[in-house]
C-alpha cells in the first residue's frame, strides 16, 4: 500500500491522517512548526484553534453546521469526538477549550501506530515519480517518528494530501503557482481579543445565553453580557471609526475581506447601526441589573476555556492597533478595567480556485497524486476544514488500496460541501464558503419554509447512513 503524506497538521490534516489512518493506510504527517511558526499560531500543537473557539451551532435539524457535526459524528470524526470532550458552555453553540482540544488531537495522533511525524517545513510539492526511476535523496519513507528538518521532496510514488491551511508558507505557495498556473485568491482574516474573566466587572456584566438556550454542555447563562445605552454605544462607534488600524503592504490593498469575519470597525464603517442589528444585537436578553431597562446595545463574550477564567470578545475580530484596542474596549460597560490575554488581529488567507483545478477526489487535475484539503480549497470555518480533510482522508486511502473512493451523497452536508468547492459553485466568482442549506439540492416535496431545515437534515442523515453501508461492505 502507497503512503499517504500530509503536510500541515490543522484542523483538515489532523482529520485526514486520522481517517486514512484508521482505514489502515501509513500516514506520514509534516508539520512544520516548531520549526516555521505562522502569523497567527502560538503552540506546535495538532488542531490549534487560532480565530475562535467555536465550532458553531450544534443543533443537527434547524442548522447546516449543525448537521455537519453530526454527519462527522456518525463517520468516527477524531475532532468532533475531541470537541465533545473538551467542550465549553455557549449557549447553543459547540465551543471548547482550545488547548485541551489540541493536546488531546496531538495526544491520539501521536498514539497511532500508523501516523508519523516528521517535524519539518515541506517547501515544494512533490512531482509523480516516475515508475522503476530511483528515490532522490530525502524522498518519503527515510523519516522517522520525529525527524529533524529535512530537504524538501520533489519526487514521489506515494500519495499527498495539502492541508496547509490559509496560512501556507511562501515557499509552498510558490510552488502550488507553479502547479497550478493559476492565479491565487485571497482574502484577510482577523481574530478577535480575549479577555480575563476576574477582571470583568459583574456589578455591570451578567451571564445568560439568548432566549435563555442552553445548548451543548451549556446552562442557558453561558455568555457574559456588557449592555450599553443609546449615548454609549455611538460614543463606541465614534471611538471604532477614529481609532488608528493596522496599514497594509502595497500589495495587500486591493485584498478583500471574508464576509463571514469582518473587523468589527469595518462592519460599522457600512453603517452605525449595522452592529447593534449584528453581534451587538440586544435581542434574547434581559439584565438583572436593571430589569425595567432594555439595552440599545450589548457586547457578548464566550467562554474560551474549560476553566472558565477566559472569555473571547463574540464578533470583535480587529484590525485596530494594540494600544487602541486596549483604548476603546475599555469604554464598553464592564470591560473597564479588562485584561487582555490576548489582542486581536489580522492576516492574509490564501485559496485555490477550487472548482478550477480539483475534480470530485479533491485531486488537483494536472497532478492527481496531491489532493488538496481545508481553507486552502475554499471552505471557511474549522469545522468545514475537518469535514474536508475526512474525506480527502478516506479517499486517498481507498486510492491506496487500489480501490475507487466513494463520494458522499449529494444530499448529505459533506456531499454538499464537496460539490459546490469541486464544481457546483462558479470559478469566475468562487469566495470562501460555509456550509449553508442553500449549497444542498432543493426538496422533492414542497415543505413549507420553517420546516425546510429539518427536511434537508432528515434527508441527508437517511442518505448518509445508506452511503455507510456501502462503504462498510466494500472495505
């Protein structure tokens, strides 16, 4: 059986070696860091959250996501069953802790007799080895368990998997320009800050979930909320669109943003009002500190550990510089004396044209040894990621085998999911996607709207247990 080499160990590659692993495939996992950190990672750890702790709605029948998660449930999903464990109160969100979930995907990566690591920075992608050819020297095969860094490969007989993430190193971006031919994508992401729980200020803040939801592992008052009046909430906004942001090399200027994590400044740049009706929307809630008096506007936080002694500012991804984050956060009632253990920020994401250059295996069409995995094919989202890297995973173990990989069906999430980056979506236009009820095939029957989402989810877990069976008997 061929090896299956994955480079990078995040949320796709870490999902992908263990599903290829499991099917009895050799896997061999090439991270670089320690060796090259990233902008945003802080830790060499498997599955390092970076952006958030949360994995979204878990709700299966009303939410895409949330189907997502229980279709990677039902297919042995290494991070889903991490997250479960690890899992922090958000309301009806699945959240973790963040350091917890990765030790314990390194810690079960590590474990696997059939995973490997080769701790080192993979600068170009391999071309096809050529059959009876010989090994050129630092080939695939020579590593052992944690092997220093190494040339980098460019010859091989063995299957890829490019999991690298929307942080891809330059070298490695280069040289998937040159395999490609194409032009890349690309897009800035940011992060929001986090903050100390003890130096939140509870005579103002309270904690309660919207609508008092209680959600995975939740009690219905998993979030911290900060109200703000009329006057403060536009004296914050004032403050947001004055305050000093971060500038851009002349090359990063014409780069967009994700829609789906915009810096909160730029969201109230579209408009004053645009967050009081989007993250800093007071519906669902009631403070007890003053029960008779609604809040024009309120800041949420989520727990970001199992400790419950961080919490992660919900929506306020940043460009604004360090001291002006510190400056204007502290003007939201309750945040008045927080500590920041961590401040925002924001980075360039990178993506390939994916309905260009993939077919339906998530093999790159000019090289159909290397399959691409996660953000780098244009989902967006960490669970997105794992459910991409699940299936390039089992496809290239079936590969492996000599065997024709099965692709999910079309109306599961993951066949979803699958068909809109490998040729649903259109090339001219493709942007980053989550996954969403508009990307599955419309119902057969009419069902009113309301009862949509639970349609399309019995829909896909029927479908999805049928694919499980054939799976099952052809293995």
């Amino acid at each position: 059986m061929k090896e299956i080499h994955i480079i990078g160990a995040g949320m796709a590659g870490s999902e992908a070696a263990w599903q290829a692993a499991e099917a009895g495939a050799q896997v061999v996992i090439h991270e670089m860091r320690p060796v090259r950190m990233t902008d945003a990672h802080q830790t060499d750890g498997c599955a390092e959250l970076v952006c958030s702790n949360s994995f979204r709605s878990d709700d299966h029948e009303r939410n895409a996501v949330g189907l997502l998660h229980e279709e990677m449930r039902r297919c042995g999903s290494l991070l889903m069953r991490m997250a479960d464990i690890h899992k922090v109160p958000a309301g009806g969100a699945l959240a973790v802790d963040r350091e917890e979930f990765s030790k314990a995907v390194t810690h079960a990566l590590e474990a696997h007799p059939n995973i490997t690591f080769s701790r080192e920075e993979v600068m170009e992608l391999p071309a096809r080895h050529s059959a009876g050819a010989e090994r050129s020297a630092g080939s695939p095969g020579d590593t052992g368990k944690d092997s220093a860094q190494a040339a980098p490969r460019r010859m091989t007989e063995d299957l890829w998997i490019i999991a690298t993430g929307p942080l891809t190193s330059p070298s490695l971006t280069e040289s998937i320009l040159k395999h490609t031919g194409e032009e890349y994508l690309a897009f800035f992401d940011a992060i929001a800050p986090i903050v100390a729980r003890d130096s939140v200020n509870m005579d103002i803040a309270w904690f309660q979930s919207r609508y008092d939801k209680p959600g995975p592992g939740g009690t219905g008052a998993d979030y911290l909320n900060c109200p703000m009046s009329r006057d403060e909430y536009y004296g914050f906004i004032e403050a947001l669109l004055a305050g000093e942001k971060t500038t851009f090399k002349e090359w990063e200027k014409n780069t967009p943003y994700f829609e789906g994590c915009l810096p909160i400044e730029v969201m109230a740049e579209r408009g004053r009002e645009t967050l009081a009706f989007g993250p800093m929307k007071p519906v669902g809630l009631t403070n007890p500190h003053k029960p008779g008096e609604k809040p024009y506007a309120v800041v949420q936080l989520r727990q970001d550990n199992k400790l419950g002694t961080l919490f992660n500012m919900v929506g306020f991804q940043t460009k604004l510089k360090y001291g002006e984050q510190q400056r204007i956060f502290r003007m939201i009632p309750g945040l008045e004396n927080a500590e920041f253990v961590r401040l925002g920020g924001i980075h360039r994401n990178t993506f390939i044209n994916s309905p260009t250059l993939l077919d339906a295996q998530l093999r790159l069409k000019t090289a159909p040894h290397l399959r691409f995995a996660g953000q780098i094919t244009g989902v967006e989202g960490y669970v997105e990621s794992g459910a991409i890297g699940l299936l390039a995973g089992r496809f290239a173990a079936a590969e492996a085998r000599s065997e024709a990989p099965s692709l999910p069906p079309a109306e599961t999430a993951l066949g979803a999911l699958l068909g809109h980056i490998t040729g649903n979506a259109e090339a001219k236009t493709f942007q980053p996607m989550n996954v969403n009820f508009g990307l599955f095939a419309p119902l057969d029957a009419k069902v009113k709207k309301g009862d949509r989402p639970l349609a399309y989810s019995r829909r896909a877990l029927t479908a999805l247990e049928a694919w499980q069976g054939v799976t099952k008997k052809a293995a």
